[in-house]
C-alpha cells in the first residue's frame, strides 16, 4: 500500500502502525496473497475475531452488570455479528482500501460483506500485534462498540433475527434478503409498521411491530422458522 493511502486509513481508524506493514497485511486479501508481502489477511482475522469477542465482553459486562449471562450472550452474538462487522468496516471505507487479486476485484470484492468484516477483524488483530490489548480494545471499542451502544441499546440482549436470516441464506450462495414496508398506520405517536421479507422474487414473510426495525426482526425470525433455520431456543 502506498505511504500516502495508508497515511489516510490510519487517520481515519485512529491509530498509527510501528510496523505498517502489519496494516498491509490486514488489508491483503487471499486473491491477492502473491502482491507485496506475498500473505493475506487470514491470519489475522482469526486473531482479531478473538479479540473482538473478549473486548466487546468486557463492555457489555461492564455496561450492564445487572444483566445475566443469557442477556450478556445475545447481545454479544449481535454487537459482533457479521452484519455489525461489515457496517463498521463501510464507516471506515475499508473498501476502498482493500489489496485484492485481480478475479476479485471484477467480482465487486470490495463491496462484499464477507470481505470487509474479515478485514475489520483482521486490523482488530495487527493492532493486537503491533501496541497490545489497549490500543486493539481502543479501535474496537470507538468504531464498533459505541456505534453498537449508541444506536441500539434497548433492543441489544434480543436475538438479531435479520443477520442470522441473512447469514443462513449468504452460507448458501442465495443472495440477500430484501424487506419491504408495506404499511404505515396509526397516529404518529403510536404508529404500527407491516413489514414483509423478499428474496428471490418471493415473500417468505410478513409481519407487524411498533417501529419497522421490530417488525423487520420479526418477519426475519418468522422466514427462518419456515426455511426450517430457527436457531434452538437458549
């Protein structure tokens, strides 16, 4: 990677590299592994999935110590979720800086969800390398955790039935899943959200809740028990 480009990524996760070509590798892509350093990212994803995990623990224990180990599990399942993972990865642009083969790069690799949390991951686990357990848990904690505390607290210990949906039919090769509002009713103070989930030009299901994100995870959690995907009960 260019001095200058990684100039900017550091910039924009908030932490500058001893050893920038730990960053290089984050980044690098197995389509890519003969480029630069000739090694891809696998490596250290596997550790920064680890270490997501312990730091994420720690603030939801410390965040909620009323909470018991059920509650602490779920929202540990959903704060580091694939889907929590890519939309980090896109606040940061890794997209825009990920070192990929040239096969993958025609095929939209740096638009895949799969590609971008593996790099997230990945960074999590080259800090580790690079300064130790407090810078890692710094990056993760300001790019993932808060966003995740911030944005959805009051629903964080219940089951992400979008993501699992959507990870269900991805380890298929099935495409994404598509949910549609298809009412809006009731004063605004007490509206009611209809919402059906699509894929593939058909509607596997349909329901209502208070506000379109509970719908949305209910027609979810109602698609996966009809697929048959209906994770058992904890």
């Amino acid at each position: 990677m260019a001095a200058g480009t990684r100039d900017e990524l550091e910039a924009i996760i908030g932490y500058t590299f001893a050893r920038p070509e730990r960053l290089d590798r984050a980044l690098t892509h197995r389509s890519n592994r003969q480029g630069g350093n000739g090694m891809d990212n696998e490596r250290l994803e596997f550790l920064g999935d680890r270490v997501l995990g312990l730091v994420a623990s720690e603030r939801l224990c410390r965040t909620f110590p009323d909470w018991d180990a059920g509650k602490l599990s779920k929202a540990l399942a959903r704060m580091v979720s694939a889907s929590a993972v890519h939309t980090a990865a896109q606040r940061l642009k890794l997209g825009e800086h990920l070192l990929l083969g040239a096969g993958e790069e025609k095929s939209g690799g740096r638009e895949k969800k799969r590609l971008l949390a593996d790099a997230y991951e990945a960074i999590a686990g080259a800090i580790y390398l690079d300064a130790g357990l407090e810078a890692a848990a710094g990056f993760v904690n300001r790019t993932l955790v808060e966003p995740a505390l911030l944005g959805h607290v009051e629903g964080l210990d219940l089951p992400d039935h979008k993501s699992a949906l959507q990870e269900w039919l991805q380890r298929r090769a099935l495409g994404m899943a598509e949910y549609r509002l298809r009412s809006e009713t009731g004063p605004e103070h007490r509206k009611t959200f209809d919402v059906e989930v699509w894929h593939a030009g058909r509607m596997l299901a349909s329901s209502i809740g208070a506000s379109k994100k509970e719908a949305e995870q209910a027609a979810a959690m109602l698609a996966l028990e009809r697929l048959g995907a209906a994770p058992e009960p904890s």
